[in-house]
C-alpha cells in the first residue's frame, strides 16, 4: 500500500480519529467526494496547540498544529474507506481556519503544515485548491482547524 | 410525507425562504448536490440575533438562532426541491460562523443548535460534516451564518 | 465566445492566473466541479487592497478589491479550462471573505464586487450561491479573499 509506505517513510503513525465535539460526524461521503468535520489539532485527547498565532502560538507550533488537524484529517478519512487510503483519488480541497491577533497575516504559512503533510502523503494526487482564512476564535480555543474535501474511489 | 411529519411533531412550520441580502441566488443545484447561500437568523423580516457571543449574546440565544438559520436553511432547500424535503437524501455538510468576542471557543455549542435540527428532521439521512469557527462579524451584524450543502434527488 | 465577447464589452482582460502564496495549486477538477483556491486582490503583482474594512480600506475600494479577487478565480478557471470559460455551465458557489474591523457587518456589500462581476460575465450561469463573512485577518494582509466552486464541462 503505497501511502502505508509514505507514512512510514515519514516516521508518521494515523492517530486515532478523533470524536466529533458535537452533533455531527467526522466524515460524509456524497459520490466520489469526502467531506470531512473540521478538525483540530488534537493528539491523544488534548489540543497540541490553544489561542492565537502569534501572541500565543508562534508560527512554527502553529504549522505543526496544522499538520495534526491533517493527520487527524487522514485519519477520519482512513475510516471512511474501510483502512485504505490508497482510495483516495485527489485531495480537492483544504480550508484552513487560523487563530489569529489582530494584524496577523501569515495564515498561509501556518497552513502550509497540512498542506505539505498532504503532498507528502499522496504525492501530485494531494495537490489541493485551499483557502487560509484568519479567524478571531476556533472551537476548543484550538489554533488551526482543517476541514478537507478529497476525491474517492 | 416524512419530513413534513417531523417538522409537525416539532410543532415547526417553515418559514418564506428568505430573499438573499445581494447579489446572489439562495441555492444553486449542480448534479445530486445543493449548495446554500449562507443563512443568517432572519425571522418574519427581521433578525432574532444580533452581536457577537456572549457579550451581545448568550450561548443559549445564540442556539437558537443557529437552528433558525438551519430553519431557513431547510426553506431554501424546499425551494429548490419543489417542496418536497423527502428528496434530502444526505445533509453533506454545514459551515457555520458564529460572531465572537475575543476568547469565545464554544462556537461547536452554538453550532449545534443547527447541527440538532438537521437530526431531527432527517434522522440518520441528517447526520452531516461540520465546521464552526468564530468570525469578527457577519452579514448585517448577525450572530450567527450556517451554509448547507445537500444530497438530494 | 460568449464570455471573451462579455469581457471585451466591459473593458476586461484576465489577468495572468495568479501563483500561489504557498503550497497549493490555484484549481483543482474533481467530475464536473472545479474548486478554486481563495483568491486575493493580486493584480500585476502587488494587492491593491490591504487591511480591514473600513479603517484602512473604504467599502468602495474594497468592491473593487473583491472584484479583482474575482477576475482573479476566472483567469485561474480559464487555465483549468484550456483558456475556455464558454465551458463553465454554473458558477455554483462563492466563499468571500473580507477583513473587518470590529462591528463592520456590510460584508454583502462587498462581496458584490466579486458577485456582480459573475453576473456580467455568465448571465443566468452566474448565478451562485454565497457566503460572505469577516475575518480578523486574511492572507499577505489581503482586505478580501474569495474561492469559487465552479460547474464546468
């Protein structure tokens, strides 16, 4: 399984996929689109990262916050395609939600940490349209939140 | 009809679907999906919200107009699908912003207030992907905006 | 063409399509949906628009950045589309974000800019539907950032 390898190669395991924090779920599938919960950057129950960029998080701790929320992100895609991330045709889509002060500008830089993650992993199938946002507030007081659109098979 | 049924055992009637606020259209169908423009709280003309959250809002207000705007929401998808709800085959996806102050975080309580509605009224066909994030301010000072992507058939 | 013949008569040339910030590519086709990346006011290089609405940018000003934003995602479709936008058959959706200041609520009337220009161009295919929403902060300092969900054959 090529994207097995990939993470391996990375030193990367999937995490668990994370329980929604609220009534939704983590992933829908509608024909050859997944549409993914917004994710945030948990690891083993606890957010790796709270508040805004950079007054509380610096950019670098933000970008890997981001590459959590795509990790989770595989991972919630994982499930959906019973283990198989090799039926991922296409990352479509990522939109990359930053906690942000005032006059910060860098989002694209911070959401660079996903969208690396994601053309490491898949290769020229990752390579996504995207929209970086800053955001005054995120759920949880999370940092980063992700949410992906991706092309299935 | 089902739908029509929940909405009766809810004691809910749906509301005109609303007259987008400018230059837009207030769903567009493209194949087996539907997109919403983004709802604000309008009821009877007028918003029922208005401010961010909490300090213009409670978190308990601020529900509520969250599931008016998924109210709206279903008004607008009615609309589209002459009338008849019972063609939803999936809620895909809800994005939905919520007005905050700074240091707000429980944008996912807010969010739900939608997210429930859609349960309610499709049942497992209404189990959706989400993403809540906190913007500095909406559309006519609204509290909350939810925007609806749709199955149907 | 149509659409050239549209843009000749208001006085429009695409831009070159603009290059991403950052790690993503500006579109990406999944069936008959072409998913645009958020677009910024870029033209010729530089922003013609930076910081929120209304300190540092006027609503007319920030229309016209908008607008730019959106002649921005048609020369990024027109790539995707061999050069050939008579081949989009509905402009589905807008996401448009514009940086404001706190209590700024006329986002609709600035993400007319980006709106009216997709009336102009497509007629009755450019009807969308559209979510307008504030951001505490966009990227490069951009004052408004808009992503296009297009339908094309």
């Amino acid at each position: 399984m090529k994207v097995a390898n990939r993470l391996a190669d990375l030193g990367l395991t999937l995490p668990a996929a994370p329980t929604p924090v609220a009534a939704y779920v983590p992933a829908v599938r509608t024909g050859n689109l997944v549409y993914t919960a917004g994710q945030i950057p948990m690891s083993e129950g606890a957010l790796i990262a709270t508040g805004p960029v950079p007054s509380a998080v610096g950019i670098e701790a933000a970008q890997t916050a981001a590459r959590q929320c795509g990790l989770n992100a595989l991972a919630v895609l994982a499930n959906i395609l019973d283990g198989d991330l090799d039926r991922v045709t296409r990352i479509v889509r990522l939109g990359v939600f930053v906690a942000s002060d005032p006059g910060f500008t860098d989002q694209p830089k911070v959401a660079n940490g996903a969208s690396e993650l994601m053309l490491q992993i898949f290769g020229e199938a990752g390579r996504h349209a995207r929209a970086a946002v800053g955001s005054i507030g995120l759920p949880l007081g999370a940092t980063v939140e992700v949410e992906v659109v991706a092309e299935v098979r």
